[in-house]
C-alpha cells in the first residue's frame, strides 16, 4: 500500500497543476460544460449518499448551528454548489460550505460557479480557497484568514470526488485522511468517491499510459483507498465499488447505462467505474 510519509515528487506535483489549470478542466469540472453523466450522478448517485450521511449518519446532537462541511479537491464547484442547493430544498440547514483545490483557476472558477448557481443568500456560507489535500487544515486556515485551532474538530462532513487517488500518487495518502480526521468534529462523516482501478475502461488511462509515468496515473485499490482512513482511527462504515455512469456521458449514454446498472451490479459490482469509502469519526464513549 501507498502510504508512504515521503515528501511528494515535484515533477508530478507540477504535472498535476498543469493539467488542472488547463481550459479543459475548467471546462470538465464546472455546470455549464461538463457532462449530462455528472449532473445526474449528483441528483442520484452521488446524492443519495450526501444525503443520507447529513440526514441518518451525523449526531443531531452534533449540529447546532447548522452543518459545516468542506470538500477538498473541489474542482470548478458543481459538486458543492449542487450540494448547497439540494440542503436548502430539503431544509437542512448549512452554517458553512468550504471547498478547496490545489489550482487557483479552477477556484476562480468555482467562486464563479456559486455566483451563477446560487443566492446571494447562500452565497454568504460557501467559500472558496487554495488549498493542497495533503496540507488541508493548515491550507484551509490561512485561505479563510482563521486560525487552524479555530477549525479543527468543527466540521461534520468532509466530502471528496475524484481526488484522492492523487494523494495515494503523491504519497501523501495518510497525511490527508489524518487532516480530514483532525477537521471533523466527533461522529463526523468523510466521503471519499474515487476511479475503480477493477473498471477496465477508463479511456484517461490508457491515454496516460503513453505519455506518463506509472506513478503518475497509479489507480489504488478500494482497499488502497480504505487504509489510510483506518490508519488515521477512523470507523470504515461503507466500503464498495459502485457506479456505471461516466462523468462526460451524454444523455443517451447516461439513460442507457442507468437502465443496465442493475444488471451490472448484480453481475460484475466489483468491476463498476467509482471506488467509495465512507468513514466516520468515533465519539469518544464516557466510562
């Protein structure tokens, strides 16, 4: 397993930053030009599991003032955004929404993405930040201007999509999930979604492979995904390969899927398209 505590390659850490400062990811990671796939996956897919983790899994004891929540490796938004405006229509309440990436662009983009998307009501408790997955805590608290003993044990759910693999490729793995433990509140509630490397037909892999490193397109495995959450004393509650449509598909592929996806699971379910592991902060039991 990759949870080495070795400082992260800089080659690969400057490959990365390219690629997610291109117009191309800009384009793929923001509403208006990503795929009819991930707009469904996060009123569906995505979304029960959101959902079901803010409604059943986080102690009502727990959220007071509304729910905080952070989503690392945010991307251009749409997630968090989507997320936003789905807790509002179920009336549940949100104190605030953080999403953080390592590329400004795609940040700029993501402030963009609330501005269009939301109300200037929600607007006021989603923010924005640089901030590296590995560096979480302390990236977070200077982006907002807080003091990071200010933030730790507040959150009660920490999300991230398509994210972690990078810091399984960076070696970085057990250094993020023991930042995202220090972040959450007790009974807290992390969600990770990530590539399945069992999924033979990830067309971006087999494009890497000609113009990369291994290191640099590495898929883990979902136990690769599950470990360092373990490792940094988190309860595993979830831990599954699931999900048959691509982000980019169009809406007929996104249809014909959908209606295959039982068929799938119950025939091939390790080999689907995501990894999850869902995992939760223990609450400290009084003797």
């Amino acid at each position: 397993m990759k949870t080495s505590m070795e400082r992260p390659s800089t080659n690969i850490d400057e490959l990365f930053l390219k690629e997610y400062s291109a117009e191309e990811a800009i384009r793929k990671y923001t509403k208006e030009t990503a795929g009819e796939g991930i707009s469904y996956l996060l009123e569906n897919d995505y979304g029960k599991i959101y959902l079901d983790a803010l409604e059943n899994s986080i102690p009502r004891s727990a959220v007071k003032d509304g729910v905080r929540m952070i989503e690392f490796g945010c991307g251009g938004g749409m997630n968090l955004v989507h997320l936003v405006s789905t807790m509002e229509r179920k009336g549940i309440a949100l104190q605030c929404a953080y999403g953080t990436d390592f590329s400004e662009k795609l940040i700029e983009a993501a402030n963009q993405e609330a501005k269009t998307y939301l109300s200037p009501k929600q607007n006021e408790k989603i923010r924005f930040c640089a901030a590296r997955n590995e560096n979480l805590a302390d990236d977070l608290a200077k982006g907002i201007g807080t003091p990071k003993s200010a933030l730790l044990g507040t959150f009660h759910l920490i999300l991230g999509v398509n994210t972690f693999r990078y810091c399984q490729r960076l070696k970085a793995d057990v250094q993020c999930a023991t930042a995202i433990y220090d972040l959450l509140a007790e009974g807290g509630i992390c969600i990770m979604i990530d590539m399945n490397k069992g999924f033979p037909l990830f067309r971006s892999r087999f494009r890497d492979r000609l113009t990369k490193d291994e290191e640099a397109y590495y898929l883990p495995t979902l136990d690769e995904y599950a470990n360092p959450f373990s490792s940094a004393g988190f309860e595993i509650l979830r831990k599954e390969n699931f999900c048959w449509i691509p982000h980019s598909a169009g809406r007929r592929l996104t249809r014909f899927l959908k209606a295959l996806t039982p068929a799938l699971n119950s025939m091939v379910s390790s080999h689907a398209m995501r990894s999850l592991v869902i995992s939760r902060k223990p609450e400290r039991r009084l003797t």
